[in-house]
C-alpha cells in the first residue's frame, strides 16, 4: 500500500519540478481571509477584484439558481492558488481561459488552482460556472437568503453573497459590476444601479443591470418576485428607482408613503453630505418576514415590517445617508462600524429636526439621560465594538451621541464641513475610525484623541457633561424617538 500511493506521488513531484520556474518558491496560496480580526475567513488574499460580471437564471418555483461569473482582478503576490468565497455548486473554473483545479474548503471557501502559478500583478479572469439551491445552503449554521412566496431576496450584512454568487467577500475589495438575471415571465429581477435592459424569450425574461461605481459585495442585492416597479426622477436630478411586491397586503400604502420620499430624502441629505455618489437612487419592499433594512447600494432593502405602523420615512433617511456614510465610504474593517451606523443613525436625528420632532441636542441629552451609569449600554464602544456587538444599539446611539459631541466640540461651522467634506474625502474607497478622527482634526485644528477615546472607546459612562445640554433629570422624550426606536431592527439576521 505505502509502495503504491508514494510512486505516484514521487512522479507528480518530479513533474512538477519541470513545470515550475526557478522562482517558484516564491509561490504561494492566498489566505483563505483578508485579514480582519472580526472575521478571519472573510474575504480572501492574493488578488483584488475590479469588476464581477455575473449572468443568471433564477426559478421561483424551485429555488434553483444557475449561471456564469465572470470575475475581472489582479494578483497582489505571486499565487499559487487562491480563494473566493461560495456556497452553491460549481462545475468549472478557468483562469485567464485555461481550466483550473477546484476544491470547497472550510465553511465558504472554494479553493482555485490556476495551471500555471500566477505573479505578481498579473490580470486575471476567472470564470466560475454554478447551480445550486441557495436555500439548501448553510454556513457556520446560518444562511441569508431569503425566499418569499414569489422569488427570493439576497440582501444581509455582514454576508450575503456567498448563496448567489462567488466573490471576495469583504468591504475592501470593492468592484463595479453587471447583474443580468433571466426569470419566468411575469416576474420581476431587481438589483443595484441602472437598469440597463430588459428582454423576453421562450418564456423568460431578462433584467439587466449596471452599477458603475466600486461597491462592497455584502452591498450587491438579489431580489425576484413579482415586483411593480416605479420610476422618477429627484428634483436634483437623480433617478430613482424603486420596487414593491405586488403582495403587500395592508403594508402597500405605508411602504410606498415611505419609500416614493426617496429622491425629496437624497435631496435633502445631499444639503448636508454633499452630492449624492451614485448615479441612481431608490428602494424595494419585498413580501419577506424579516424586520431589518439594509443600504443595499442605490437599492434599498426594506422589510414590509417597517411599515406595519404606517408610513417611515426615519428609516429612509436612515439608509440613503448609508449611500454616503457606509457605501461610496465604506469601512476598512468590520471594527470600524460606528463610520457606517453612527452617522446613518445621526442623520435621522437631523431629519427630526427637519421635521419639528425633535432637535439632534434634544435627542441627544434624552440618549444620555435614558441610560444610567450601570446600564450595559456604556460596556459597548462603539469604536471597536468586537464583532458580537457590531450591530448593538449602543453602536447607533452611543454612536450618534458621539457625533453629536464632536459637533459641540468643535462648532456647527467645521462639524457641518466634516460632515460634507469627509465622504468627498475617501468616495468610492475605504477609510476606519482612525481615519475619520484625524479628518476631523485636521478640517478643525483641534486635538480630538481625547474626545473620541471618551465617547467611542470607553466602556464607561462618559462624566464629560460637554456633549450634552446640562440636565438634572430625564428630558422629555422627543416626538421622533419612537419613530426612531422602530428603525432600531435595522440590521443582523
Ligand atoms: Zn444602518
């Protein structure tokens, strides 16, 4: 036996001595994460992808999903083998046109080998032919995809992609990309951008669409149904497109009272973020039974249970200050969360203001004062939350109450231009915590370390009473908190 499975071997090995150049040994796997500490095994190294262009067909009736991926990158080492991140069944890989070895490995990882190693700065294209049954699908015990009685939704964070399609599945290798889905006439495909085409043949139709800016891949959504699609375009001039199941039921009216605001809302938002980034905007309601939103890029995620008490525009605002403050910026690593929610939940609190309801000082001291000394809230930094508290309430209202302390800190005239200059500062590319706090240094001459160490890293009660109006006793309850407490359900699965 031992005979039999060494001479073989001792073969390949003596083969493999001649295929390889002398530098060889300088080839090398890519990891199978990309280095962030929340998730180790999310994303993968060795490459950096620019465009995924993925054409598909999607059936309803059965939750089969098949199709082709073609993903455009780069090496950043010399690879002997590399990763993406995927859960359905492959049945052929090529890279740069040649068939490659292929294996699964891990909870998500399919593991590639090239014919010939690859080096270092090398475009690559790699073509991954698939089929499976996401609902089938499961890692670490959990999946996130989500069937409705009409189609399916591909719509989570921090993971989604892995049930749809094969990626580098983190916030750092952002990538523009082509959607084209093939459904059985009569139903409706949806995902991010423009929609660039639709056709029909033998049955089945196919929705074409284009989002032309970088975009993370846990941003990159998947929705089949039967949708009614409605189109406009924002005084400012952006078009909108928006979806909503044609199974709403008592949902319709309040769904489509909040989400038709869309293009009054990025408008408004555009005042204090600057110019929106992309170049459409909009949001679908699907029939799912989840109770989260998500700022899926340009097209946002709404569950029907947001608007089971009537219209929301809170939560809109809520997603489309994402566009700026977590999509066209988006995290360097998972950590870096309070970028994302801090400001989107910030937002919501200028929009109550917008609305009579509530001043962000007002609900700002009521945060404070609504949570004692003892209370686990102040154990959360929202800064460096770890990753099972990355989507805490404390994240967003500890995360807000910080942003409202950097704006009495260092006045309403450099607070606004941080607000406006910084998604300008890192648009369509990624930037942390740290980054934020030496941005904010910078546009207003001041030393923040303390300040921020205070309101996002302390596991504590911050003492300062600076941040926050002086009040002996629990402020009154502004009228926007409940309409913003109900937004609270806004992410995790
Ligand atoms: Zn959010």
């Amino acid at each position: 036996m031992h005979r039999r499975i060494f001479a073989p071997g001792a073969l390949a090995a003596a083969s493999l001595l001649l295929a390889i150049p002398a530098s060889a040994a300088s080839y090398t796997p890519g990891t199978p994460g990309i280095g962030d500490p929340y998730y180790p095994n999310y994303g993968n190294g060795g490459y950096d992808v620019s465009h995924y262009d993925l054409r598909l067909r999607y059936q309803p009736a059965t939750d089969e999903l098949d199709g082709t991926a073609t993903i455009l990158a780069r090496t950043t080492q010399d690879l002997s083998r590399f990763d993406l991140d995927f859960l359905l069944d492959v049945s052929e890989v090529r890279v740069n046109g040649v068939k490659a070895a292929f294996a699964e490995s891990g909870e998500h990882e399919l593991e590639v080998t090239p014919k010939t190693p690859l080096a270092k700065g090398t475009a690559i294209t790699v073509v991954v032919r698939y089929s499976g049954v996401p609902s089938t699908k499961t890692a670490y015990g959990f999946s996130t995809w989500h069937r409705t009685p009409d189609g399916a939704v591909a719509a989570d964070e921090p993971e989604a992609a892995w049930w749809w399609y094969p990626s580098n599945d983190h916030p750092l290798d952002k990538a523009t990309y082509d959607v084209s889905v093939a459904v059985p006439d009569g139903t409706q495909a949806i995902s991010n951008g423009t929609l660039q085409s639709t056709s029909s043949k033998l049955g089945w139709t196919r929705y074409t669409w284009r989002q032309n800016k970088p975009q993370a891949t846990y941003l990159t959504t998947l929705a089949v149904g039967r949708l009614d699609i409605t189109t406009s375009t924002s005084e400012g001039g952006v078009p909108v497109v928006n979806a909503y199941s044609k199974d709403l039921g008592d949902n319709d009216g309040a769904a489509r009272a909040g989400v038709e605001r869309t293009g009054e809302i990025v408008d408004w938002l555009s005042g204090y973020l600057g110019p929106y980034p992309f170049g459409s905007a909009g949001g679908y309601v699907p029939n799912t039974t989840t109770g989260y939103a998500l700022e899926t890029q340009t097209r946002v995620y709404y569950s029907p249970r947001q608007f089971a008490n009537g219209s929301n525009t809170s939560v809109v605002v809520h997603e489309l200050a994402h566009q700026w403050y977590g999509d066209s910026v988006s995290l360097k690593g998972w950590k870096d969360i309070w970028i994302n929610e801090g400001f989107a939940r910030y937002a919501q609190w200028l929009w109550s203001e917008h609305e009579g309801e509530g001043t962000a000082q007002e609900l700002a001291d009521y945060v404070y004062a609504s949570h004692p000394a003892d209370d686990a809230f102040w154990t959360v930094a929202p800064g460096d939350p770890g990753p099972d508290n990355q989507f805490d309430i404390a994240v967003y209202d500890r995360g807000a109450l910080a942003v409202q302390a950097l704006r009495n800190e260092i006045g309403d005239d450099a607070f606004f231009a941080v607000l406006k200059g910084w998604p300008q500062e890192h648009a369509y590319a990624n930037a942390s915590v740290a980054d934020f706090q030496r941005y904010a240094e910078r546009v207003s001459g001041k030393p923040l370390a303390a300040l921020f160490d205070t309101w996002l890293f302390q596991p504590v009660k911050p003492a300062s009473a600076a941040a926050v109006a002086e009040a002996a006793s629990v402020p009154v309850q502004p009228t926007s908190w409940k309409k913003i407490e109900a937004t609270n359900d806004v992410h995790g699965h």
